[in-house]
C-alpha cells in the first residue's frame, strides 16, 4: 500500500514552497517500508530541491492527499495553529476524565499508565501551571529580543542577595551520596535494562534529548519506567532471542522530563496541549514516587534547558503541588538542573535556592551551553565561533563556565556534575580506538581534579575509564567539601569567544551530522552514532546553529572567501547523493532523508535562527501521526 502525503510548509511571513515528500509505509507499523519494485521507481524520481531561505519556523498543514486510516482533527483539536494526522483505532479507547482527550493511538499496553486517575492529575498541573509556562516562554522571548539588539547576559542586580547569602540547600537522600559516573539515554526498554545494569552510578533516563517524542515512544518509556520501578522489568530480542533482565545492584533512576518549550499535542486539556514537561513529569511521579520510596529511593529528575531562575520558581511550585497530592512529605522530590543555557550561567545561585528544599545539584550541559551561546549572541558578529572541533572544555570561556558551578555548588552543599563524554568505542580500528579513550580519560581526569562530584557518559564502554578515573581521585563518595574559593570568574571570561580558523571541511562534516541526526530523529530515534561520537539533539543543535551563525556573518572560511548561502546548499545535496550512493537510493527516497535534508536547508540558510531543530522537525511528526 503506498500513501503519498503532500505537505505545505506554510511560515509565519509568507508562503514560500509547497514540498511534496512521498511516503512508503506499510499498513501495520509507522516506520516499516515497502520494498517493491514499483516503490522503487518511484521513490528514484524524488530529489531534494533547492529551496533558498526560509525566514522562519514553519506550521504544517495537510492540504491535500487523505490517507486511509488516518483522521484529520477538527479545529477544536488544533494545537497552537497545529492541525495533524492522527492514526483511527477502532480497538479502543482510554477512559479519561472530564475535559481532558487523548488523541494518541490506542494500545492496551499503554491502559495502565494513561488511567483516568493518572490522567486526572496531569489535568490537574496542566490546568494550575500551563498559563505560567506560556509566560515563561513569552518572557525567554523578550529578554533574547533584549540580546538581538545589544544587550549581553549578566549577573542580576536583583538577586544580589540571594549570591551574597548564607544558605545550602536541602540535605541529600542516601542513596544519592555518590554520583561519580551517571550514563544517558533513551527510554527503550532494552536500553533501560543494559544502562540499569551497566555499572554507572546514576542512569538518566530521557524524555528529551535523546528521545524522539512520538506518541508510542512518550508512553513506552513510562511504560518502561514503571516496570524498572517495579523490577519487573525484561526484554527478549526477537532477532537473538537474548534475554535481558535487571542485575542485584542496579544504577539509580534520575528521570528527564522535557523542556518548557515542549508540549504534549497527543493529550489535550481543555482543549489545549499539555506541557511536555508536566506531562512526562506527573506520569512518572503518579506511578512511581511511593514505590521508589518503598525501594529506599525517591523521585530524583534532571530539568533541562532553563533560561531564568523563574522557570526553577515553577518547578519547585509544581513539585510542592505533586508532593501535597499524594501525600508525599515536601522536599522528598531532588532535582539536579541542567546548565545548559548562556542565560543560565549568570543565575547558578538563584536556580539552587529557588529550588533549595528540592534541589540535588547543578550539571554541565556542556553541548546544549555552547549552542545556547550562538543562540543568545546570535546578533552579535564579535562572536562567531571557530570550528566545533575545537570547542573543547580546555578553552577559557568553558573552563570558566565549569569551574563556576563547582564554586556554586560545592558553597551550597549540592552536587557538580561534569559533562558529557559523547565518544563512543571504535570497534575496527583499535589505534583510533585508543586515541579516543585516551582523549575521554583526561576529559575525566580535569573533571575529577577540578572538583566535580561527578561524571556523564553517553556509551557503557566509557564506564569502566570514567569510574576509575573518579576513584583514583575521589576516595569519598563526592567532593562538596572541596569549596574552590579560589575561582572567580567574571561576566566578560563566560562571553569570552576563542579564537580559530573555519574551514569548509567543518561546515560539511556539520551539515552531514545535521542531516544524519534529523533523519534519525524522524524515524523514532533521538539518539544516533554518527561518526563515532553519539550524536543527540543538543550535538545536532551546534551543528546546524554553527552553519547557521557563519552564514550569517559571512565567516571567512580557509580559501580567503567567505561562505555563502549556496556552498551550503550544495554541501546539503552533495551529502545526500554520498547518502544514495551509500545506503541506496531507494532507501534514502524512501526513508526520512528528505525531510532532514529540507530541514536542513530551511534552519541553516534562513535568515533566522529556529530556536529548537526538533520544533519544526516535530511539525512533521505530527502532520505523520506521530
């Protein structure tokens, strides 16, 4: 059966191009494809175009193309301008409460987690705090309006007592005394058992970056999730047959919820969507805060992508919510907030005390912080950064960035988590292989001697170097007593841009990691090895924000020429004929390369910056039924 979907990407200025994507999908599952010949052919006559600049985020509209057993929503269940696909089931339906629609797909696996008193306290956040996420999101807006026309972050005059003040935050669980190695990923049942199992410390299981949010993946991580509360939890490879199943001793679970900018378009509430956040957030804590506490846990989250100490004010008004709800003592939530924003870097104090009763600590989002920098200094031509390659933690604008929150932390009594390791093993060519880990053991090593508590890693591989780096160093199970008054870092060292060559060779090897990402992301998967460094979200951000910010300010690339708008478009082609020419062109016409190719075009030639790669390429998603 072949439906071919005809999507009008129609944006906020003007209409600029109609994109016609064929989409060879089977009647049983969203992501299986069929091989036939006559697909084949057909799927050879699709090319990328050229679409030019494209100003701004676009809305997605279906125009034309019905597809069977798919249902258009009527304009009571549009979202923010979204009208989407949604896929018809006749097998069932949730029983929900009032005011609230599940327009997700029906599965009976998925009953047990979308109950009517799950549901109804989700509605319950979403009712109390939606309006204040959409003042969040409108203030985020206004202060990065501040920045385009000049103005640059800085330490707030207002909260000055709360950074000269003489207060810690609350006192740490037990079980979350030593954070020295904690691995990522996403909710996939058997990664949720093998990072369990895996030797880390901590096991942050995601709901944002590296997640694609489409309706099964959201609810099947909770699903998931449950089951690891529960230990129940198991997964046979229906290839192998391999059986897996949780170890005696298991990683700690410290869930990321997505970010405010997020929403959950597949459930709605009064008929509008439900903050991501709130949604990932209220399911997992209504079906497993009483039970994590029985095991001699709690409910321990990771929050991402903040820009203001207000966002971390909501947080806390949403936990103290959650806690009274289910009888469950205030301040037995801990969250540890991710410092993965410009913004964010001036305000470390004010997200642990608006947090304090609640708060476990601070992270180093070290690849989300240096796209947020091209993000908030994106009007600025002063600082136009060099190669990503050369945007390691040794230059001065991170180092200060990272030795700042150990200070902050540490003079709290909260935790400082370094960053992510994104290296992955190289599994052929052991001389390279080696030269990796090499380069991750004296990423640990700076960690552990700067002060940091703690270590992520994206791979199981990079456990075993990581631990024993922290435990030559670190014989206690953290170091907050190491208070590091000896730093003092300035508003001009954190906005500080190092000095580089941009070469011709980094836009491309960043166009093909764009792509690459966002034709993964498409098909389900927000986590990919793309040339041997796992590549998520906020990797795929530099990426394209890179290209985006050269183009801009018409970066002087090694040739003495500047870059144009057209070498991008061309590397985007060229990189999709190496595409054809490796996997195929059938697979490649047939797959999600011709979406990201698109996206790729539209977010690094437009003449502004997206805010977020996954909030058009979601548009997609949901024009899909997704």
């Amino acid at each position: 059966e072949c439906r071919s979907m005809h999507i009008r990407i129609v944006c906020s200025r003007s209409i600029l191009s109609q994109l016609h994507l064929q989409r060879y999908r089977r009647g049983d599952t969203p992501h299986s494809r069929l091989h036939t010949s006559q697909l084949r052919a057909s799927a050879r006559s699709v090319r990328p175009q050229n679409y030019g600049s494209i100003p701004s985020r676009p809305i997605i509209h279906l125009v034309q193309g019905k597809m069977p057993g798919l249902d258009v929503r009527s304009s009571t269940q549009q979202a923010n301008g979204k009208m989407y696909a949604q896929k018809a089931s006749s097998e069932g339906s949730y029983t929900t409460p009032e005011g609230v629609t599940v327009l997700g797909a029906y599965k009976p696996e998925f009953e047990s987690i979308l109950t009517e008193d799950a549901l109804s306290f989700v509605a319950s956040l979403a009712r109390k705090y939606s309006s204040r996420v959409t003042e969040l999101l409108a203030r985020r807006k206004s202060i990065q309006a501040a920045f385009d026309a000049g103005a640059k972050p800085k330490f707030f005059a207002e909260t000055q007592h709360v950074r000269d003040g003489d207060w810690r935050v609350g006192p740490l669980p037990a079980d979350f005394l030593d954070r020295r190695v904690e691995i990522t990923g996403p909710t996939d049942r058997k990664m949720v058992i093998n990072a369990l199992n895996s030797g880390a410390s901590v096991y942050m299981p995601d709901f944002e970056d590296s997640n694609c949010p489409t309706w099964d993946n959201m609810v099947r991580g909770q699903v998931n999730l449950r089951d690891a509360v529960r230990r129940t939890i198991t997964h046979t490879d229906p290839r192998s047959g391999k059986h897996y199943a949780l170890k005696e001793e298991v990683a700690v679970l410290t869930v990321r919820p997505r970010g405010w900018h997020l929403w959950e378009h597949h459930v709605m509430v009064d008929g509008a969507p439900v903050p991501g956040a709130l949604f990932d957030f209220g399911l997992y804590f209504f079906h497993n805060a009483h039970r994590l506490l029985e095991n001699g846990s709690g409910p321990y989250f990771y929050l991402p992508k903040m820009e203001h100490y207000l966002e971390c004010r909501l947080w806390n008004e949403v936990f103290v919510t959650a806690q009274a709800a289910l009888g469950i003592p205030r301040g037995t939530i801990k969250a540890t907030c991710l410092i993965e924003t410009l913004p964010a870097a001036f305000q470390m104090d004010e997200f642990l005390y608006e947090l304090r009763e609640h708060s476990a600590g601070l992270n180093c989002g070290r690849w989300d912080y240096m796209f947020s920098f091209i993000k908030t200094m994106r009007n600025d031509p002063s600082r136009v950064m060099p190669n990503r390659s050369m945007l390691t933690m040794e230059m001065p604008f991170m180092r200060a960035y990272t030795l700042l929150v150990i200070k902050t932390c540490h003079r709290r009594g909260a935790f400082a988590i370094g960053g992510m390791s994104a290296a992955i093993p190289i599994k052929d060519d052991p001389a390279r292989n080696a030269a990796v880990m090499d380069k991750v053991r004296a990423d640990k090593l700076r960690e552990v001697c700067d002060g940091h508590d703690g270590s992520w890693v994206a791979h199981p591989g990079l456990i075993p170097i990581a631990r024993e780096v922290f435990d030559a160093h670190m014989p206690g199970p953290n170091q907050i007593h190491r208070q590091r008054e000896d730093v003092e870092v300035t508003a001009a060292e954190l906005l500080a841009v190092p000095e580089g060559p941009r070469t011709r060779a980094e836009m491309r090897q960043n166009v093909a990691v764009t792509i690459g990402y966002l034709a993964a992301w498409l098909g389900g998967n927000g986590c990919v090895p793309l040339h041997n460094l796992m590549e998520d979200a906020a990797t795929a951000e530099i990426s394209r924000a890179q290209v985006w910010q050269w183009l801009r300010w018409g970066a002087t690339l090694e040739n003495g020429a500047p870059l144009t708008a057209a070498d991008v478009r061309e590397a985007v082609d060229e990189e999709f004929a190496a595409l054809e020419a490796r996997l195929g062109r059938h697979v490649v016409a047939a797959g999600e390369y011709l979406d990201a190719a698109f996206l790729t075009k539209m977010m690094t030639c437009g003449r502004e910056l997206h805010d977020f790669l996954t909030l058009p390429a979601q548009d997609i998603l949901l024009a899909m039924g997704n």
